[in-house]
C-alpha cells in the first residue's frame, strides 16, 4: 500500500476519531488486494478515566475504506 493511500485513510480516521490524531497505524495486507490498518489510542470518559481505543480499518489499494469499526 502506497504512503498516499495510508495517509488518505489516517485523514478519515483522525476525522472521525480525533483522539487518534497522530496514531501510526500498522498495517497488514488481506487477500484479494485489501488491507487491514489498526490503530490504537486512548479516549478519556467524561468521568476523567482512560480507556483504550481500537480503530480497525479495511481499505483498497488506493486508500478507498471499504469496512471501519471500533472498539473500547
């Protein structure tokens, strides 16, 4: 996968999650020309406590996301 593309994703991503902003993603290629960019990063509650937040991205060769979830 192509910086350009890794960068188009880590944009969206940061967008939707700007906790995340700055998170290196680590990614791993999938069959059929997709890959699986994982980011991790912490999020603090309303009651100041911290937890941990995984953002798992399914994106084409060309950074189109094609599937994103989350998880606390």
């Amino acid at each position: 996968m192509e910086s350009s593309a890794i960068n188009h994703v880590c944009q969206a991503v940061y967008r939707q999650f700007p906790e995340l902003h700055g998170a290196h993603p680590s990614v791993h290629s999938q069959p059929g020309g997709k890959y699986l960019l994982t980011f991790n990063g912490k999020v603090r509650t309303a009651d100041g406590k911290t937890l941990p937040r995984s953002v798992r991205v399914t994106a084409d060769e060309r950074g189109s996301i094609l599937k994103l979830s989350t998880s606390r």
